[in-house]
C-alpha cells in the first residue's frame, strides 16, 4: 500500500527545515526549534555534524533529524545535561540562543550522541491505535468481527497490546474500561460503525524491538517522544503497565519475511487477516516495499468469504502533512479507501467513512 505524496528529500538542510515545520504543525513549536538549530549543527566540526552533512540516501524519508533529537532529548531525561530543560519548557524561544545551546551539546556529547543516528525513531505511538480500531470496526461490516493483526514495525509492541485498550472514537467505545490505556481523540466528523471487533490474535515483527521492561530500552522509547506530548509520555507509562502484566508477542525479523511467513501460517475459517502499520512504512526499503505489495496481491487474489485479508495503513502524506488512514481487502474492496486522517501522535482524529 504505497504512501502518496512522500516527498524524497536528500538535501539535508531542506529535510531538517521540512521536519522542524512539521513538529510546528503539529504543535510542538518548541522540538521545532530544537531541530531547526540542527541546521548549525551541520556547520561544526563534529562527528554527529560530519555524518548529518554528508548523509547518503533520502534523509527526510530515513528521519534522520528525528534521530538526533531523540539523542539531544535523551541528555535532559537521563539528566546528563539540563541545558535544553527551558526550551522543551518554551522559556527560551530566541532561535539563535537555541542555536547555540544546541551546537555546544553536540560538541560535548558528540562520541554519545553519535550512534543515535543509526537508526531511525521507534515510538509506534499508542495514540494511533484510534486508526487500527476503527478501521476494523468498518471492516467487521464487511467481513465479520474477528480478527487476527500483524504489524509491521512494532517497535516495543506497544500497539500489539491494542486488544487491551479502551477506545471512545467519537462516542463509540469499544475495550476493557478499566484498561490504564485511553484511547479518546478529539473526534471530527461522524463516528465509525459501531460494530463488534474480537481481536483473536496479534503479533507484530521489528528489526529491533525495544523490551519495555528494560528500563534503558524504555528511557529510549520516551526520548523519541517530543517534550510537549505530556499525554504520550502517559500513554508509555500505560503502555510499560500492560506490558509487564503480559508481554506483547513481538518477533525481531525483517518485514518482508513477516509477511511471507504470515501468509504460511494456517488461516483460521472466519478470521480475517490483517497487515498493518503506522508510520513505518517509509523506513522499509523499497525492493521489500514492493514485495509485500506483490505479496498482499497475490494473497488477495486467493481470499475467499471464509478466510479473508485486510491491509490497514496509517502513515504519512508528505505532500500535504496528513496522516492518512487507508484500507484495502480481499475478496471486494481491491480498491484503496481513504477512511480518515489524524494528528501524528493521536491528539484528534476525523472520519470520513464511506
């Protein structure tokens, strides 16, 4: 399911000024400034400015200005440096004092913040669920209301817990009312079906799954996390609390072999299958992009009535800042629907439907 719009930036500059607009967008104005100052970063004579300016590949699409400021994000948590405290906190604004707190924490942290640009952000934000669920909820009109979710790019598993979760999409609520996980964005348009989800299983696979009881791993997750989502830091709070009662099932492999040994396994009669991802789909390379799309077609056109597949995609459009949630299925909706769209991080949501 390609994402549309991605814009494939390789100009490092353009991609830093691109991503801090986008963190303004979304309203935190002040991890904007954090990642404009990254512009003078590349300037200094440091490792971390060296590999950013010469940064081989697309480097809006890899997120490389967020890696570094999870790194940058990381030094206040762990308490290593306090210098960015009053930004986060929106005290300091002048760009050019940022700039220069920004650039004196590179040169200090420069061996320590070096290897955060080896991998992109890993947050599968919770708060995006409010997509999952009610995309199944629109799809249980059509296919039933079971369903067995593999994700793609689960990261800490954190959506794989989904089933535990209570949801309020505009007045529907569907889950456990207790569960220390809310899931309530502000609701734009009409609510989804409010039709019956069982979640019979769910799985998901990441190159590098991050083990919410190790409280390293998990001070990572939170430094991806922008300083101005107190609601997200909550959110992984939760997310740690299901996580210890039970552990999401989460497999350390390569998308593309997740999907063909999805499509191996035995498929219970009655039970939809189901891909999804949220914001992982532009970290995937493009020869395995293409295979799981070539994958998914080939498994379509086997689908039947008793043993359905459905693919449900949140991520971004980069032409126009929208997080898009889309949906395909197998047999009668081959067609990708645009059902809705939402805040990166879950804050609001809007339904279109269909």
């Amino acid at each position: 399911m390609a994402a549309n719009g991605i814009m494939n930036i390789v100009n490092v500059p353009e991609a830093i000024e691109w991503q801090a607009t986008h963190a303004e967008e979304a309203g935190a104005p002040n991890t904007g400034r954090v990642v404009r100052a990254l512009l003078r970063v590349l300037e200094t004579d440091t490792a971390v400015g060296r590999r950013m300016a010469s940064w081989e590949g697309l480097s809006l699409e890899d997120a490389m200005p967020l890696r570094i400021n999870g790194g940058l994000h990381n030094l206040l948590l762990t308490g290593a440096d306090r210098r960015l405290g009053p930004v986060y906190a929106g005290l300091t604004t002048d760009q050019a004092a940022i700039d220069a707190i920004v650039v004196e924490l590179v040169e200090t942290f420069d061996t320590r913040l070096l290897p955060w640009l080896d991998g992109p952000p890993q947050t599968n934000e919770a708060g995006r669920s409010w997509g999952f669920m009610s995309a199944l909820m629109w799809l249980s009109e059509r296919l039933g209301p079971k369903f067995e979710i593999n994700e793609l790019g689960a990261s800490a598993g954190v959506n794989t817990m989904m089933d535990r979760y209570h949801f309020d999409l505009g007045g529907v609520v569907a889950g456990p009312a207790t569960s220390p996980m809310q899931i309530k964005p502000e609701w734009r348009g009409s609510p989804p079906p409010d039709a019956p989800v069982e979640i019979v299983a769910i799985r998901g696979c990441d190159q590098a799954p991050v083990d919410l009881s190790d409280p390293e791993a998990a001070l990572r997750l939170k430094s991806y996390v922008w300083p101005e989502a107190t609601t997200r830091m909550g959110r992984i709070e939760a997310a740690i609390q299901l996580a210890s009662e039970r552990a999401p099932e989460l497999v350390k492999q390569d998308a593309g072999d997740f999907v063909a040994e999805m499509m191996e396994r035995p498929q219970e009669q009655g039970v939809t299958r189901v891909l999804s991802h949220s914001i992982v789909w532009q970290y995937i390379p493009e020869a395995t992009r293409t295979g799981i799309e070539a994958a998914m077609e080939e498994a379509g056109a086997q689908a039947t009535k008793e043993k359905p597949l459905a693919w449900i995609a949140l991520e971004t459009n980069r032409a126009t800042f929208r997080h898009e949630l889309k949906v395909r299925y197998w047999p009668g909706g081959e067609d990708e629907v645009l059902l809705g769209c939402g805040h990166p991080h879950g804050a609001w949501a809007e339904w279109f439907g269909v």
